[in-house]
C-alpha cells in the first residue's frame, strides 16, 4: 500500500490540509471525501460519543460529594410544645468513597475501554467503505463518460452511413431495405446514446453525493499495487487487519467483561462516608414563652464511618441479569464467526472478480481488435460488392459491443481490486497516503475524556462539518468534444 499511496502522491501532487477545488484524479476526490463526507463524520462523532462511556463507568468508582441547604418555616405547631422553634435554617454535606463493589466498577471499566476499541475499529471500517464508495463512483463517471463517447461516435458512423446509403439509393445501386436496416439501427444507437447520457448523469449524481464536488475532468486512476497473488494469502491478511472482525472479536470480549459486572451484584459493597450538618433556628427555638435565650440557636454535627451492603435476597433480579448477560455474550460469539465468514466470503469474492475482470480485459482487448480487422475487411469487400449493408452494420455493432465490454471490465478489474484491498484492511486513509495534516486520529479524543472528572467540563455546541451539494448544479450526460 507503501507502493499505492506513492502513484498517489505523483499524480495529485503535495496537496495542503484545505479541500481542494476541484476532485481531478483519483486523490483529491478521497481526500475530499475524507473531509466533507457526513456519514464519515456522523460515524466519528459516534465514536467520541463511545468514548464518554469510559469517564461515565470509572465515576462510579470515585468519590461523590453532595450538599442539601434547607429553609424552614413551621407554620402550625402543637399547643402542648413551648419550644419549638418557628423557623430553622439547615445545611448538609455529605462524602462517600466506594472501597469495594466486588469487581463491578473495574470489569465495567474494562467492557467500556474494550468497546471503545471496538468503536475505533468500526470507524475504521467506515473510513474503507467511504473510499470503497468513492472509488466505485469514480470509476463509474469514467465507465459512464467512455460509453456515451462510443455510443455517440457510433451515432456518428450510422448518420454516414445512412447518409451514404441514401446516396447510393437515389442512383440504383442500393434498395430500399439497405436505407431502412442503416435507418433502424441508427434510430436505435441514438435511444443507445440517450440511455448512454442518463446513465452517465446518475454516475455523476452519485459521485457527487459521496465525494461532495462535481466530477471534472476525471484523470485515469493510479495502478493498485500490493493485490495478493492468491485467495489463501488475502484471506490471512484480511483475518489479521479487518477492521470489521477486530470490532466483532472485541465486541466478544467486551461481552466477557459485562457477565463480570452482573455477577457483582451479588457480592457484598463496601464505602467509607463522612458528613456535617449545620443547624440554625434564626433565634427562635424556645418559642414564644421568652426562654429562648435558653437555648442555643445554632448547632453542628458531624460523623464519619464504613458503610457495607450486603445483599441477602434480590428476588432473583442478579442471577437474572448474569444470564442475560452470558447469552449476549454468546451471542457476541457468533457474531464473531458470522464476521469472519463474512470476511472470508468477501475476500474470496473480491479476489474472483479481480481475476476474472483482468481476464476478461484480456479477451476483450482480443475482441476489439478482432472487430476493428472484421470491420475493415467487410467495408472493403462491400465496395467490390462481396457484402452488404446488413453485414457493414453487424461488424460495426459488435465493434461497439466489444470497445463496450473492453471499458467495462477495466472498470470492474479497479473495483474489485480496490474492494479486496479495502475487504482485507488495507484501504484506509492511514493506507492510501491521505497525509498533510488531515488525518482523522480517534485516539485524540479518548485520551482527552477518558479521565475526566469535572463535572463542569463540556464542548462547545456541535455544527455540522460536511458540505451541502444543494448549491452544485444538476449534472448532464454530456461529454468533453460535444
């Protein structure tokens, strides 16, 4: 990928950390991408979500400081007390610092840190299918923009055509069927062209969608360097480097972590606590029989100890909750094989269609040469009468239909690579050289929050980062010389 990220680099050159103008080669529309795209940056404010569930587990294992400041007015009293005061002011602060939870906090803090992994494995993925996306788009306003330059220069061929054979017709030489077969197909190559040009404007819709920027002047992609020679060896390195198996394996062993922390509930839990409290009567305990001067009108107390919870009966409720939380993590389990054989599967199927798509370019290429020598010799034993119209116009159709297969699996040949690459990890923006001061890095993030502790500390209210494609103009089916 070292290998990939350099053709990169030597086609768009050494780009800045701004967007660029416009996504010219197969680079800046990843790099663009990267940027702009919302579901890439919905999935990273997903994982900065994730990693709060680690500062939210540790505060259970903290210390907690509470205070309660009460103001009285007694507003009925009984007859038969004197001295009862007729107001009070009171506060309170309270400390209590867990000592033991029978390992509820730690495995809980574990599940969470694990998950965070996960999470950061998911990004990952979503990082290789973003590109996935990008790469399809843009080989698809290639395939799109090729197709309607041969139909449209078939289109081209036919009105000659029938324009020759018109001519041929008014002095005899021709009938009326050779003007109606050159009519016919030349009706049907403009409904071609037309189908042609739709196409292509869906193509461009949809590179617009995902890279965010209208596509101009596509360059032709770099080469994909570092494709495994063999299915045995793409499937090993996807099972090391997937980043959708990591999030599964980690998932699995996060689930481990949550059975730990149901179990807990069943063990005893043990705190040290501390508190004052402050008590004014604002001078009025004694009542109204004048012997408040008898009494102190302000009081404190204070106390500390160890406070154990031991849980004798639940009605079932934490066997419950480790039942469950074993069958998810079984569950969690099989989610992981489904994962890998999914993995595997992909793999496999990627790497089939890689072959195959360069096997057929190979065929192809054959075939559009083979048409190009059929074509000729047919023109020229039509003009000493040998063949005719009919025959002129079948070999310049499967010219078309050959140069059409030819554009078409040179296409799906780039796809399919970039798509194994991308199935065994190796298609991220750490991989394809999206480097100068862009990159993404989740871990900045996590490390940031993971031992906060203030209650007060909070981010500036979010905005919306990607960019809207209301303002690109809606694309056509035209192409470069029309």
């Amino acid at each position: 990928m070292a290998r990939f990220a350099r053709h990169l680099l030597l086609l768009a050159g050494i780009c800045t950390a701004a967007a660029p103008a416009l996504a010219d080669d197969m680079r800046d529309a990843l790099l663009q991408a990267y940027q702009t795209n919302p579901t890439l940056d919905a999935a990273r404010a997903s994982q900065r979500a994730t990693d709060e569930t680690v500062p939210i587990a540790r505060a259970a294992g903290l210390p907690s400081l509470s205070g309660v400041v009460s103001y009285t007015e007694f507003l009925k009293k009984s007859a038969n007390n004197f001295t009862s005061p007729d107001r009070n002011f009171d506060a309170q602060a309270n400390l209590s610092v867990p000592i033991y939870s029978g390992g509820a906090v730690r495995n809980s803090l574990l599940a969470a840190e694990t998950r965070v992994e996960a999470g950061q494995a998911d990004l990952r993925g979503s990082e290789s299918g973003l590109f996935s996306q990008v790469v399809a788009a843009y080989m698809d306003v290639i395939l799109g923009e090729a197709v309607v330059g041969l139909n449209r220069s078939n289109v081209e061929v036919l009105s000659v055509n029938v324009q020759a054979t018109t001519d041929r017709f008014t002095i005899g030489d021709l009938t009326r069927t050779d003007v109606a077969q050159s009519q016919s197909r030349l009706a049907t190559a403009k409904s071609d062209l037309r189908t042609a040009q739709s196409n292509l404007i869906g193509s461009r819709e949809r590179y617009v969608q995902v890279v965010g920027k209208a596509p101009v002047d596509l360059e032709p992609p770099p080469p994909l360097p570092g494709l495994p020679g063999a299915p045995e060896e793409a499937v090993q390195i996807a099972l090391d480097s997937n980043p959708d198996l990591i999030a599964a394996r980690t998932r699995s062993k996060a689930s481990g972590y949550d059975v730990r922390t149901a179990g807990a509930a069943r063990l005893p839990k043990v705190s040290v606590f501390t508190g004052a409290d402050y008590t004014d009567y604002l001078g009025t305990l004694g009542g109204s029989s004048g012997a408040a001067g008898a009494f102190s009108q302000r009081q404190t107390t204070a106390q500390a100890g160890i406070r154990a919870t031991i849980p004798i009966f639940q009605g079932g409720l934490p066997a419950a909750q480790r039942r469950q939380a074993q069958a998810r993590e079984n569950a969690a389990m099989e989610q992981e094989i489904a994962a890998e054989r999914a993995v595997i599967a992909q793999v496999r199927t990627s790497f089939a269609s890689w072959q195959a798509a360069g096997e057929i370019i190979g065929s192809s290429q054959t075939a559009v040469d083979a048409a190009t020598l059929s074509l000729e010799g047919v023109r020229a034993e039509n003009s000493v009468g040998n063949r005719t119209i009919l025959d002129i116009l079948n070999a310049e159709q499967e010219l078309l239909q050959a140069r059409t297969r030819l554009v078409t699996a040179r296409r799906n040949a780039y796809v399919a690579g970039f798509s194994l690459l991308a199935a065994m990890g190796k298609a991220e923006a750490r991989d394809l050289g999206l480097d100068g001061g862009v990159l993404y890095d989740p871990q900045t993030n996590y490390a940031r929050v993971r031992r906060s502790w203030s209650d007060w500390s909070s981010d500036p209210p979010p905005t919306a980062k990607a960019t809207r494609t209301v303002d690109i103009p809606a694309q056509n089916g035209s192409i470069q010389g029309k």
